[in-house]
C-alpha cells in the first residue's frame, strides 16, 4: 500500500485518484504508524515551505518521514514535497527542511512571471525508473514560485527551463522528488505514477 501524506498542504485526493486510475493502491493516511508502516510513501503538496514543516510536526510525522527516507522504501515527493526534502528553503526568510539531499530551495528570478504556472518541457538528463517508458521533453505541468538547488548534480534527473535552468526532478536510490504535478499533467504524469507503483509492488 502506497501512503500519501495529508498534513494539510496539498491536493491530495488529485493524487489519489491518479494512482486509482492507473490501477495502483493508494490512500491518504495522517496517522504516523500509517506513514511508517506504508510500502511506499507520497509526500504531495502546495504552499508555503515554513507553514509545512510547521504542519509535519504538529501532526508527529517529522521523523516517520525521515525514518522511510532512509529505509530503502519508495519515496516520492511531488512540487512542495520535493522541496521539503532539502536542507533549507529560502522563501519567507530561513527554513530547515528535511535535509535528505543536500541543497537549497531559491526563489524563480525577478525577470519571468511567479508563480510559474503550466505546461513546460522536461528534459530527462539520464535513466531512471520513475521515467520508464516517457520520452525526452515530455510536457508536465508546473505550479511554483521557487526551485530546488542541489548541492550535489549527480542526484538531477531532469531539468527545466522557465527565466533560468533549473533542477525539475531528483532521485538517490529509492527516494525521487519531482517539481511538477505528475497528477496533473495527464497520460505521461500517470505514466509517473504507474512506474512509481510498480517500484512500491516490487520492494
């Protein structure tokens, strides 16, 4: 069973019934023995950065999370949920994020209209399961004012154009992060999904 984080931050049953139509088992869950025991986790979201760590911890599910980051168990987080998985967010002053990849979360330049909202390509820089089967420059749909800035290059595994270049997919082993809205973005964002379940039923 997949697990989608619901802390109050995101369009979550836009997820759910993503993963449902691709024939994938996936529910929203708040409980931190849910998010611990899940085979695969979804970490969604739309927001503030700030206003999400503060919702994660209220809810007790701050270490549940970094506990299945580091347990080898598929991880996805999606838009907010990407950037939360960064050591710090620069929106609204400093936040600590996760800190499970090393990097920062930047504001999109002052030049090109915030948020960055709607159809953009995507480049797959190499290989990764979670893009099995979608070709290169496939549309997604993005909503966001800010990007990730990772420390460590080898974890993109796609990027985006939108003002300047910047990271719009990560992943280290089974943890991926993507900056737009895979359950948005039609047949190639299911696509996302399915491989993401397929990830989850072969642990």
């Amino acid at each position: 069973m997949i697990a989608i984080i619901d802390y109050d931050m995101g369009n979550l049953r836009s997820v759910e019934k993503g993963f449902t139509r691709v024939g994938v088992e996936a529910v929203v869950v708040r409980e931190p023995e849910m998010v611990a025991a899940a085979g695969g986790v979804v970490l969604p979201g739309v927001g503030a950065f700030a206003d999400a760590m503060t919702s994660l911890k209220i809810l007790g599910l701050l270490e549940p999370v970094r506990q299945v980051l580091h347990s080898g168990k598929p991880f996805l987080g999606i838009c907010l949920g990407l950037q939360l998985l960064f050591e710090i967010s620069e929106e609204w002053g400093q936040t600590p994020g996760l800190g499970y990849f090393r990097g920062r979360v930047r504001r999109l330049p002052e030049s090109v209209k915030v948020p960055h909202m709607g159809w953009n390509e995507a480049e797959l820089t190499r290989p990764t399961p979670i893009f099995n089967g979608i070709p290169d420059r496939t549309r997604f749909y993005f909503v966001h004012s800010y990007y990730v800035d990772p420390e460590d290059e080898d974890i993109t595994i796609g990027e985006a154009s939108y003002g300047i270049r910047f990271t719009a997919a990560v992943q280290r082993e089974k943890v991926f992060g993507v900056q737009f809205h895979p359950e948005k973005s039609s047949t190639w964002g299911l696509k996302i999904l399915a491989n993401f379940g397929r990830l989850v039923a072969e642990c």
